[in-house]
C-alpha cells in the first residue's frame, strides 16, 4: 500500500504518510435520480472526470479508497465498489465492514464480512414495539441488504419530505418483503441497523425519548427526516479504527470526508477529518479541516488530487 508523501496544507491540515481515505460514498457519485442534494452520477449517468481521475490515481499510488456508509453493501453504487482503488467497504453505520470479491463487489454472499457489530434481537424487537405506535417505516438492514415491508415500500414517498430523488434512493436500496417485521427481525442471521423514516415530528420526538431510555445501542441520523439505530459500538468511527488496525496502517495518517450527523464518530477519529463545506454545522464543528467545494462540484475529488500534487 502506498504513501501520501509531502502533502501540502489543506485548511490548516499538513501531514506525511497518509495512505487511507474513508468517505461516504454521496460525496464521489452524483447521480441525479438518486440523492437530489447529495447526486452522484452526472446528468448522462455518468461519474463526473474529476472522480474517475481521482480513484485511477488513488489505485495508481496504491492507496485505499474505502466507502463509508450508512447503507447496506448492495445500496452501493457497483462501479465505486468495482474500482480498483476500493476493496473494502464499511456499511450500516459500521456495523459491517466488508472485504469485496473483485468479481461481483456488491454481492454479500461472495463478500466476506471482517467484522461485525450486530444489533441484538431482543433490543430490535423492543424498537419494533416503540414504532409500532407511531406512522414510520421500518427499515431492516441485514445480511448486506435492506427489507421493508410492502405495505410501507409503497407509502416511502410520503416519508422523504416531498423529495423524489431521496425517495428513488430508498426504493432503490431496500427490498420490499410481505411477511412481518418480528418475523423478519428472527430470520436474518446478522442484524445490522434498523432506520425509521417519519414525516411527523410528534413521531419523531415520541420515538426518541423511549430510544433514550434503551442501553446497548447508537443512535444517529443521515437525513433530517430518519431515525438510525445500531447495537452499541457500531459507529463509522469505530469502523475506521478496526479496519486501520487490520491493514497496519496508523489511525493518524487516515483521512475521512463527511457531511451528516452519522458521519461525526467518523471525522473525530481520522487524523484528518475533513467536513464538506455544506456540511451539517454539528459535522463542520467536529471536523479538522473544511473543504472549499461542496458536494456538488467535487469537493472530496478536488481536496485528494490537491493533497497528491
């Protein structure tokens, strides 16, 4: 694996030796039917050149390029995940973190999961029985993939906050089931994270105060209108950590780009923890350094050939 040698200063940040790049994948796709505020694929669903350049780079210097994201392995974008820079993946939060088969990268059943932080049955059923009285949906991220029930699959557009290209994105990433939830929950062999989307904030509010009184679990978010819950320990920032230690790289010469509430644990525990400049303020105020374009004009792709000039 190789090096970041002699990097310049990048919003106050100057370092050596950096060789491992965490980044929520909305940041290098920009597809324009996916994620509105966050695309990722250009208008003729193509990825941008700024990005094709960057990752050609990163697997031309050797360093890794590890996609950092809150959905399930089979919600990311195939050709990030077949791109030889990338050859590992964190997923649902961290709560998985995948070693990818070159030939079919999205496919867990070929993946191997190198580490796992499950969410515990017995709390996902009690989560269960607090939305149960509330308008959410319930999403089930298991095994690589993401179920919904039908019933709640077909109303997603009411929960996206009149926003199509988020709800294409949900529809997109999760499989819609007809059997019911607590079934579900027992079927799966790894529980990763359950997210509730709401579009009443009475609702949000209610479910909230009862996930404070729960132990052995994080709760976060990576919309404004979504409620994410995993088994304790399973952040993006404990993630970062293990995979360093599993590829003997040092956690400081890490660098990790993010935007939203689940990204936090992320930047705090990258040596350099670069926030989008249209980051949430919480993300801006957790991060080392700010980037000078948003996600929209490739702000993660212009930041890494910056530092590898």
């Amino acid at each position: 694996m190789g090096f970041l040698n002699e990097l310049p200063g990048l919003g106050g940040l100057a370092g050596d030796c950096d060789k491992a790049l965490f980044v929520d994948p909305v940041f290098i796709e920009k597809i324009r039917d996916d994620c509105g505020q966050k695309p990722l694929l250009t208008s003729d669903k193509q990825m941008s050149d700024a990005t094709w350049a960057m990752l050609d780079e990163l697997a031309r210097r050797g360093i890794e390029f590890v996609p950092c994201t809150g959905r399930p392995l089979s919600g990311i974008f195939e050709p990030i995940l077949a791109h030889p820079a990338v050859h590992y993946a964190v997923c649902a939060n961290g709560a998985s973190v995948w070693q990818l088969n070159d030939g079919t990268p999205t496919d867990a059943s070929r993946a191997t999961r190198i580490l796992s932080r499950p969410l515990d049955r017995a709390i996902a059923h009690r989560v269960h029985s607090i939305a149960a009285g509330h308008d959410v949906t319930f999403d089930i991220f298991a095994d690589g993939r993401c179920f919904l029930p039908r019933s709640l699959y077909t109303r997603l557009d009411e929960f996206c906050g009149g926003d199509p290209h988020i709800a294409a994105s949900l529809k997109r990433t999760r499989t819609p089931i007809d059997m019911d939830i607590d079934s579900k929950i027992d079927e799966v062999e790894t529980l990763e994270r359950i997210a509730m989307y709401w579009h009443d904030p009475a609702d949000r509010d209610a479910i909230a105060a009862e996930l404070d009184t729960l132990e052995g679990i994080e709760v976060t978010r990576s919309y404004a209108m979504n409620i994410e819950v995993m088994g304790e320990g399973a952040t993006k920032g404990t993630a970062l950590t293990w995979l360093c230690e599993h590829l003997g790289e040092r956690l400081a010469d890490a660098w990790a780009f993010g935007d939203n509430i689940n990204d936090i644990p992320m930047l705090q525990a990258a040596g350099h923890g670069m926030a989008m400049i249209n980051a949430e303020s919480e993300d801006r105020e957790a991060a080392d350094a700010i980037t000078e374009y948003d996600n929209d004009h490739d702000g993660v792709a212009r930041t890494i050939m910056a530092a590898l000039a």
